[in-house]
C-alpha cells in the first residue's frame, strides 16, 4: 500500500494522490474518509486489538476471523473484545491475567514494567520476612519470574506467601523469619504448659505452619493457635486435676509454681532453673497424686506430701538445709542423753 503523504481537511491522500484505503494510526479509512457506520461496513479498530490479535499467538485465528478480505474489519471494538474474552486463551489465563496482558498492549511496555517492579519489591518484603536469603541466585531467580506473576495474578502478600510455601525446594532455604518466630512463641507457650520441646519437635512445628500435604495431596496448614491448642488439650488430658484452670487460660506454669518454689527453698536453687523433666516435677510427680479416699482421682498433692518428697530427693542431702537439720537432731540426741545442757 502506497505510504500516506499528506491529509487535507481530514482525507487522506496516498503520494500519488489516490485517496487511501485501509487502517491508518488504529483507524479505518475507506475512499480517504474515516470509516463509520455511514460510510463504510467496516468499523475503525483500536490499535490495542490489532496488535493483541497478532502478536498473541493464540489470538491469530481470531485475527484471521474478524477481518474482511480488504483488511477491514468485520466487527467493532465492543464486539472483537467479547469476542476475545470467549476465546480458550482468555478462560485458560482467567480474567485477571488476560486483562493484565491486555493491558500491557493498550498500555506499554513501561507501564506493564513498572507495574511488574512494584509487585517485585512486595514479593522481597515477603520473602525477608519468611526468611529467604536473596543473595542465593536460586532464590533470586525464583522471586524475580514470582513478581511477575504476582503481578499478572494480582496475588495480596498473603497469597504470595502461600504460593512461596508451597514450593518445596524454597521452602528447604528459609532460615529464621516468620516461622521462626511462630515456631519460638510455640515453644514458649508449650514450655508454660508443662511439654520439653524437643529439636524434633520444633521441626514438626515449623513444618506444619508452612504447610502438610495429605494422603490425598492436599496441602494443610495449621496456624499458631491452631498448634497452641492441641498443646493445651493435651496439657489437660496428662494433669486433669487442673482442668478447669487450663481451660480458663491459666498456664501449668502458674498453676505450680508454688511448688516449684518449695522445690527451689529446699534445694537451695533458683526456682527459673527447674523444668519440668526434673525428677520431681517429671510426668506431675511433685504437683499431683492418688486420692487416698477414692483410688481411682488424682488430685492436686498438699505442700506438705511434696515438702517431704523433696527432702526424700538425694540432692536434699547436699543442702545446708539438710546440714541444718542433721545437726538439730544430733543436738537433740546429745541433750537427751545429758551430752550438753
């Protein structure tokens, strides 16, 4: 087609000064006059369509449908788009993606860009939080193609969270974080509630915050409180005496901590340092017992059951209260029998 040289009072000439036919600047001309549903059968077309249609290789079919024989096309602008949004590439991408796509045509390069960084620096945020190291070039190649997806799918920080720990491979390479942090305050609070944390245990914490996958290959998350209260349901199923207590939110620790004071006043120790696979406290031993009036309860054991545990404990015979007392009696022994006045 003859290349247009000029427009005067708005036809179009070509240089040898035959009128144009054709699209000129995303608009139809038809005898050098701008096509409308007067003048021409063909409808002008927005520049965004035409590229749309032939630079997505699964819109060429389409391109190929709704043009005439001349070039023209067939239909406007508010059909082809609906025509677009019907086709197998628009449902297989959903209306999110597509849209974003569209809009890298209708908008630029720059824009699409711009808009693809934004979402990147979300994208570094999240992953520093969850404990990614972006100096690793596996993880930075990995959350550099994720912001553009991010940004295609629209995905919040939540959903990108969960897209990161879904990949198993990245999910090796977080170190501390987040779920550290979950993991820890889980520790605390089982630690309160009568349980020695174990490193494996600890594991299995971290694991299931990031996500299980089941039998059936779904994916299955549990969230701190979800965690927490297994703890505590089983910290009442073990020490039943404080039930009503535990369930009130009161923590074992608490509930015992006059006896770990008694321990610590006996044993001369600071009461912080008693935890609870010592031999007294282990498995409630120094906190509860067997009703005598009815074999079959278990009920809170009085101080002074523990008082004399504790003193029936070797390390009491190491304490100055043990030397105190074994020298009282010998006192006594010798005044008895006249030894001293």
């Amino acid at each position: 087609m003859a290349e247009v040289v000029k427009s005067l009072n708005g036809i179009l000439y070509n240089d040898n000064g035959t009128l144009f036919n054709g699209t000129f600047a995303g608009k139809n001309y038809k005898n050098g006059i701008l096509a409308t549903a007067t003048t021409s059968d063909a409808p002008p077309m927005a520049t965004w369509i035409i590229t749309a249609l032939q630079s997505i290789p699964d819109l060429n079919t389409l391109y190929q449908k709704v043009r005439n024989p001349d070039g023209s096309f067939k239909y406007d602008v508010a059909t082809i788009t609906a025509m677009i949004n019907d086709t197998e590439w628009y449902r297989l991408n959903g209306p999110t993606v597509a849209q974003k796509l569209i809009d890298r045509i209708k908008g630029g390069e720059n824009n699409y860009r711009e808009g693809v960084n934004e979402f990147r620096q979300t994208v570094s945020k999240v992953a520093t939080e969850l404990g990614l190291d972006a100096s690793d070039p596996a993880i930075s190649s990995y959350l550099s193609a994720l912001g553009e997806n991010a940004y295609l799918h629209n995905w919040t920080p939540a959903q990108l969270e969960g897209v990161i720990t879904s990949n198993t491979e990245i999910v090796k390479k977080i170190k501390g974080g987040l779920y550290s942090k979950q993991t820890s305050d889980i520790v605390d609070y089982a630690n309160t509630m009568g349980s020695v944390t174990s490193a494996g245990d600890m594991t299995n914490y971290t694991q299931r915050l990031l996500g299980l996958t089941d039998k059936n290959g779904v994916r299955v998350r549990s969230s701190v409180d979800d965690i927490k209260a297994e703890i505590r349901k089983n910290t009442i199923t073990k020490y039943g005496v404080f039930a009503d207590q535990l369930n009130a939110g009161v923590s074992l620790w608490d509930l015992t901590s006059n006896y770990r004071q008694k321990i610590a006043d006996k044993l001369e120790v600071d009461p912080d340092t008693i935890k609870w696979d010592d031999p007294l406290f282990k498995d409630g031993k120094i906190f509860q017992s067997v009703d005598p009036k009815d074999p079959s309860k278990i009920i809170a054991r009085p101080l002074w059951e523990a008082d004399k545990m504790i003193m029936g404990d070797e390390r009491w015979q190491y304490t100055k209260n043990a030397d105190a007392l074994y020298m009282g009696y010998g006192k006594a022994m010798l005044t008895k029998f006249g030894r001293v006045a």
